[in-house]
C-alpha cells in the first residue's frame, strides 16, 4: 500500500493554514487488538470525484482544494494511506430486530484514523464501500453509488438541521460496478465522525465475557467523549447517564423533523450520541406514528413512534453489558442500572414536548399544552396532514386569513383545520407576543425543506444515469433548510401519488 509523505503547510486560508492532510492518529489502536483487525483499503481502478464538502474540509484542517487534487482523491478513495493513518476494522456485536448476533463488525467500512479539528476535537475519518474486511460475512465490502448518494445527503442534511450526526467529506465513483439485484456503479463514502464506538462494541465484548476489554473500552470513551465522567465518585454510573441523556435527546430530534432512522439495531446506536448508519432511513410525509419504509423492518420493530422506545431498549442493552463496572454486587448493580434508565422516558418527553411548542410558537409550557399537542397531532393523523408543511404553514396563519387555506388544503377534512387552527390561536393569544415574534421563532423550528424521499430517489435515478446536477442542486437546498427560497419552491412539495416512495433500502 502506497503511503503519502506529511505534507507541506497549503497556502492561507482567511487567518488559517490548512495542511494538505494533517496527521492522522489512532487512538483506537492503542486498544488490544482484539477489538479489531488490521486492514487496507482495496485498490478503486479509475476514482473520480463526485462530491466534496469544503466546509467540513476546512473545520476538519484539510486544504479542500488539495482534496479535490488527483493525490487528494486518491487518499479520499484508499489509493493512498496518509501519514500516521493504521487502517482497520471495528470489531463489534448487536442486536438485529431483537436478535443478538455475536459478531458483526465493519464489513464495509474502513476507519483511516483520527484527527484533530481546529476545535479540537477527535474525529474518525472512515470509508465506507473500500472492500471487504474480516468481518464482511461473505460480502463484497463495496458500496453502490445510490447508498453512498444517499448518506451524503442525508447525512449534511441531518447537519443542516442542527441534529447531532456523522457527517460526509466526500464521495467517489471507483470506476468499476458492484452486484445487488443488477449491475450498479460502485462508490466510496468518506465519512467522518466523533468515533464509531457503538452500544455493539460494548456487546462484541461482553459476548466474549471480556470484563477486561469492557473497562478499558469504557474507560476510553470517557477520555474521548464524557471527561466530566471520569471526574464522578461512580464513573461508570455517569458515563451510562452521559449516553442515556445524549440519545433521548437525539431521538427527539430526529421526531421533531420527521425522521426514521429504519434500523435501529444496537450496532447502529452510536454512543458519542450521533445520528449513524443512514440506510434505509426516511423522512415522513403524511403524519403517522406508524409509519415504516424500510423494506426489512417487516414487523414494524422501527415505526416512527417506536423510535424512543427501542431507544430505551438499546440501552438497556448496553447497561447490561456495563454491570460489572457499576457494582461488585449484581443486585446493586441492577438498580443502579435501572436507576439511570429511568432518566430516559422524562428527558425524551421533555425535549420532544418542548420542541414541538416550539413548532407551534409557544414559549414557555402552561397548563393544558400537553393535551393540545395531542389535539393537533391526533388531528393531523387523522387527516393525513405532511409534517413538516403543516409546521411551517402554519406560522403564515398566525393571524385569520390568507394563511388559512394553504393549512386547510392540507386536510382531509378542512373543517378539522379549522378546529385546529381555533384551538392554537386561542393558545398563541396568551403567548403575549406579537405575530412576527412568533412567526419567527416558528421558522428558525420548522424547516420549509427536508431531503423527501421521493427527491433522493430521483437523485439516484438521474446520477446512475450519469446525470450529478440533480444531486448538486438537492445538496444546495439541504443546506439551508430554515430559508425558503422560490427558486427552490418545489422541494417543499410533498410527492404526487405516482412519485411516493413506499418502501427503501439498505443497500447492503
């Protein structure tokens, strides 16, 4: 494997010098091998560049244009190993719909190593689609261009809309094609996160009844994510609160925009807390808290509204795995655990209930917001009402008039708009503010675009056709989903029947 010498200082960049590749670590590594293997990236035949984010570039330290440079590609793609970058392959376990299986691991996915960003932050730089690994159980390990599309934009999407997640660098063609059902274009996806530690890894170790590795593994993400953890009289304790709060307030992020994250199996819970493993993942349109597209998920294990319970249950699963650590005595260990857990239920309800009075204008919670919360989402069940253009409607409604009809037309039964619409502007009128207050704090809480299903569809159609322009005008969008813009007017609309996605995949 062909390795790249450090490089020099690039040029500045506004009051900053961006190195071509800062120097890649590996604090992994220096875990015992037994939680993962030492791999090298396979070998694209004719890389080429589809996509590269600069901003994410420049906060990670990168020179962007020397990424986008033919070296630059070929580290962006595995043709090359950077200095101070070990590639492997995470070792980890996981629950699959409820069934434990005691060995996954990265099959398709490559960690390069770690950086620093100019925040000083830890973050993995992975590729996703670089060949096969010891953990690829029979796979091919390469990744077809739709999924690798698809992470991409959802992914900065996700990012777009302030929601805790992994994010993507780049992605690549590699000239050659992968096998699923047909013959598809194969890719690579760079994607880059605060770590790939999962509540599987955990589970990969405990599987083996390594008390050993359980510590030192918990031991490095308190160093790595939760330092205020290791200063606690019980760190163990307050690392799995650390992990219990960040993801009840993920999940409730991810309800308030419409998000279904479609495989919500242990080994895809990361616990720095972010949004990973965008596969068959969506987004609602009509509002329905059993809404399911992933085409596995054929007992709707991972609904809409199942997502803050199995949550729940993931970490329950990763408690179990923490036992040891929280008391010699198992009893005592059990209720600490329990303990903690109980921290889930009221921290999600909190933040998903505070979020959606957010949505609807509302400041500060009074007596009866809860019951008309319930009321309007009951309403927009009933009605098949789009989440997210019922949100950002209704902030042109403040007030009775013009803004009336387009929330009405996004009823079944208009009359039940009206009821609606009585009910929350009797509630705004003991807001005490005025209507452009609220407009605004309306809009900076609902986005007037989301990456709809039907649009990434047509992205993928259209780029594995040879056509990327669709992909970089949806990018563009995604970028700024809090600003309406009329160029872009027709991303807010929801699909046409002929246009719906009803089912998606993992691309696997």
């Amino acid at each position: 494997m062909t390795r790249l010498a450090k490089s020099a200082h690039a040029p500045w960049v506004g009051e900053r010098i961006y190195v071509a590749i800062p120097v890649f670590d590996n604090s992994y590594l220096r875990l015992p091998e037994r939680f993962y293997a030492r791999v090298d990236p396979m070998q694209p035949p004719a890389p080429r560049l589809i996509a590269i984010n600069r901003n994410l570039a420049c906060e990670l330290g990168f020179d962007p244009d020397w990424l986008a440079s033919r070296e630059g590609l070929d580290i962006l793609t595995g043709r090359l190993i950077a200095e101070g970058s070990e590639p492997i392959a995470t070792a980890y376990a996981g629950h699959q719909f409820g069934n434990f299986v005691p060995q996954l691991g990265d099959g398709r996915a490559i960690l390069l190593g770690e950086v620093v960003d100019l925040n000083g932050h830890r973050r993995d730089i992975q590729l996703k689609g670089a060949g096969r690994t010891p953990y690829s159980r029979g796979g091919d390990g390469r990744a077809a261009l739709g999924p690798v599309l698809r992470e991409y934009l959802l992914s900065e999407a996700m990012a777009a809309l302030d929601i805790p997640t992994t994010r993507s660098l780049a992605a690549s063609s590699t000239g050659d094609s992968v096998w699923r059902e047909n013959e598809l274009p194969g890719a690579v996806l760079v994607r880059v996160a605060a770590s790939h530690i999962r509540v599987g890894t955990f589970q990969f170790l405990a599987a083996r009844q390594d008390l050993e590795g359980i510590q030192l593994l918990a031991d490095h993400v308190i160093a790595r994510h939760y330092p205020d953890a290791g200063q606690a009289d019980q760190p163990y304790r307050a690392l799995l609160e650390k992990v219990v709060i960040a993801q009840a307030d993920l999940i409730a992020c991810w309800m308030l925009v419409g998000f279904i994250h479609g495989v919500m199996n242990t080994d895809n819970m990361s616990i720095a807390g972010e949004t990973i493993d965008y596969g068959p993942c969506a987004f609602l349109d009509a509002y329905d808290p059993a809404t399911v597209f992933s085409s596995i998920d054929r007992h709707r294990r991972y609904a809409f509204g199942n997502q803050p319970q199995i949550g729940l249950w993931n970490l329950t699963r990763l408690a179990e795995t923490l036992l040891p650590l929280l008391a010699e005595d198992t009893e005592v260990a059990i209720e600490i655990a329990q303990e903690v857990l109980a921290l889930f239920q009221p921290r999600f309800a909190q933040r998903h209930g505070e979020g959606i009075l957010a949505k609807l204008g509302i400041a500060t919670m009074r007596e009866g917001d809860p019951e008309l919360r319930n009321a309007i989402l009951e309403a927009m069940q009933r009605n098949l009402v789009d989440f997210t253009l019922f949100f950002r409607r209704l902030s042109d409604a403040i007030e009775p008039g013009t803004g009336d009809e387009p929330v009405r037309e996004l009823f079944v039964d208009p009359t039940a708009a009206d009821a609606v619409l009585d009910l929350w502007r009797a509630r705004l009128a003991r807001e005490g503010r005025t209507a452009s207050e609220v407009k605004l704090g309306m809009q900076a809480a609902n986005p007037a675009y989301i990456p709809r299903n039907h649009r990434i569809e047509a992205v993928i159609q259209a780029a594995t056709q040879g056509d990327f322009a669709p992909f970089e005008e949806l990018r563009a969008v995604l970028s700024q989903p809090f600003t309406a813009r009329p160029e872009f007017a027709r991303y807010e609309d929801p699909p046409l029947d002929h246009e719906r996605v009803r089912a998606t995949f993992c691309g696997t």
